[in-house]
C-alpha cells in the first residue's frame, strides 16, 4: 500500500479499497496456515507416564522430506516476503530521492528516506 500511494498514488486510489485490503490478507493469511499445516504430521509425541510430550523434531525416516519441506517454506514464507520488501522499498526511495522539478528537497522526504532505512534495517535484523 505505501509502494502504492509513493510511486503510483492515482493507481493507489482503485487499488487501496478496505475489501480488497481485507481479501489481500485473508488470501496471505491462507497461504500462511496452508503451509504450516504440515508441521502437525512432522511432530513425534512421547509419553513420559501420564504426560504426553511433544517435540520439535520429526522421525529419523521423515528427515529428508522435513528438510525439503522446510526449506521450501522458509523460501516461501521469508524469501518471497524478503524480495518484495526489498523491491518495494528500493523503489520507493528511488522516487523520494528524486528531486521535485524547481524544488528542494523536502523534510518530510528526508524523513521518509529514513524511515525506509530504518524498515529495512529492522528486517534484515
């Protein structure tokens, strides 16, 4: 949405609608849920007398696929949202950086330019 409003705000106005916002997120938060479904087929239980105990490991045999599993996950779910941001944000301080024709550059573009430093300091972190 701010890559939107910075680098294409008429194209934000039809695009930055609360019903596609709220579809955009229940779609992500699908995809989410869908990809850490597996994890409940991964984990092994133990029974430690009347209590059931459950670990973070998967059985020696499910190995290999778990670690397909995860790295394919970790791509998806970190990886892809790493890009965007990365992306987005590079190209909105390209457009901030960009001097207005017969301007100087602004305050609140400077602060803006910083707080994308900032965003993606705090995610690369």
């Amino acid at each position: 949405h701010r890559y939107l409003g910075i680098c294409h705000p008429l194209r934000a106005l039809r695009w930055g609608r609360p019903r596609l916002a709220g579809l955009l997120c229940l779609a992500v938060w699908l995809v989410v849920a869908g990809c850490l479904v597996p994890n409940l087929f991964f984990v092994t239980t133990s029974n430690k007398g009347t209590t059931v105990l459950c670990h973070d490991t998967t059985r020696p045999e499910e190995f290999d696929h778990y670690v397909h599993f995860s790295s394919a996950v970790m791509g998806l779910l970190f990886g892809v949202p790493c890009l965007v941001t990365l992306v987005c944000y590079g190209l909105m301080a390209r457009r901030l950086y960009q001097p207005l024709p017969g301007s100087a550059q602004s305050s609140s573009r400077l602060r803006s330019l910083r707080t994308i430093a900032v965003v993606l300091t705090v995610f690369a972190v």
